[in-house]
C-alpha cells in the first residue's frame, strides 16, 4: 500500500473542549504523521467554498454557522493508506451510530457538531489539501 496523504479539521466544538492533543494522540498512535497544520477562523467564503459539494442540502447553511463559529486546527496526515485510515479513527459522520472508541463516538455532542472532518477520497483529499496548504507548508518526513 502506498504513502497517502488526507486532510483533516479538528472542529470548533473539540478546539472549544481543548481536544486538539488528544485528537492529535490518537493520529499519531495509529500511525499517522501529522506534515502540515495550523489554526485558524475560517470566514464565511472558505467554509461555504470547501463543503460547496454539499450546497443546496438542508443542513448546509446550519454546517457553514458551524464550522466558522471559532477557530479550527487544520492538518495534513500522511501515511499508509491515509484517507481509509483516518475515517476509520472518526467513525461515521453521526456519533451515535459511530464505533465505540472512535474519535466522534467519544468527542462528537451530534451529527452537526461531529468532532472532526476527513478527506473521503483520493480526488477530495487532494482538493482539500491544495485549499487550505500550499506545497511549501507541507513538510513530508523520512
Ligand atoms: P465531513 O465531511 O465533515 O468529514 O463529514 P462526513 O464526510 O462524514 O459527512 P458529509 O456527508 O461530508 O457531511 C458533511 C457534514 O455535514 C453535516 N451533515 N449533516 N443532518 C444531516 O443529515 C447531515 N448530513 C451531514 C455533518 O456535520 C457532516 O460532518
Ligand atoms: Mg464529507
């Protein structure tokens, strides 16, 4: 399996209950290596442009208040099968029917305050990645 990279928010309900570290842990336990992060407040105009493909759908508008309600870490993962990986260690985007043990089942309070984002694909990934990091913020490791 080829070294993949994957995107990923930790959003602003676990920056708010201070999870970044723990959140951060569990990446990292499971192999994953964090190779570009920062923090930030995303305006109305990111977020409405990085989840456009979810325009239209009657929790956008709600989704978009959300994830500009304050600020969120952002980051880059990298490792062996990346993206599958890390969705894995979210569990399903509604907390109640997520895994135990996964990072929404143990942190996310609803399905509309879910904890954390992830990259669904290689294409998305790659999106992702390329609106929020340019190449030289990205910093693989040996
Ligand atoms: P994300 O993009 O945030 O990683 O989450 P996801 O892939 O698991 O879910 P996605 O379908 O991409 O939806 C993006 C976010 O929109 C909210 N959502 N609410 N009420 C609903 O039916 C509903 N469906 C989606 C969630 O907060 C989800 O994380
Ligand atoms: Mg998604």
């Amino acid at each position: 399996m080829a070294i993949e990279r994957t995107f990923s928010i930790i959003k602003p309900d676990a920056v708010s209950k201070n999870l970044i570290g723990a959140i951060y842990n569990r990446f990292e336990t499971a192999g994953l290596r964090i190779v570009a992060a920062k923090m930030l407040h995303m305006t109305r105009e990111q977020a409405m442009g990085f989840y456009a493909e979810h325009e239209g759908k009657p929790f956008y508008e709600g989704l978009v208040k959300f994830m500009t309600s304050g600020p969120v870490m952002v980051q880059v993962l990298e490792g062996e099968d990346a993206i599958r990986r890390n969705r894995e260690i979210m569990g399903v985007t509604n907390p109640k029917e997520a895994l135990a043990g996964t990072l929404r089942a143990c942190y996310a309070d609803s399905i509309d305050r879910n904890a954390v984002h992830g990259s669904d694909a290689p294409a998305s990934a790659a999106r992702e990645i390329a609106y929020f990091f340019t190449d030289s913020e990205i910093c693989p490791r040996a």
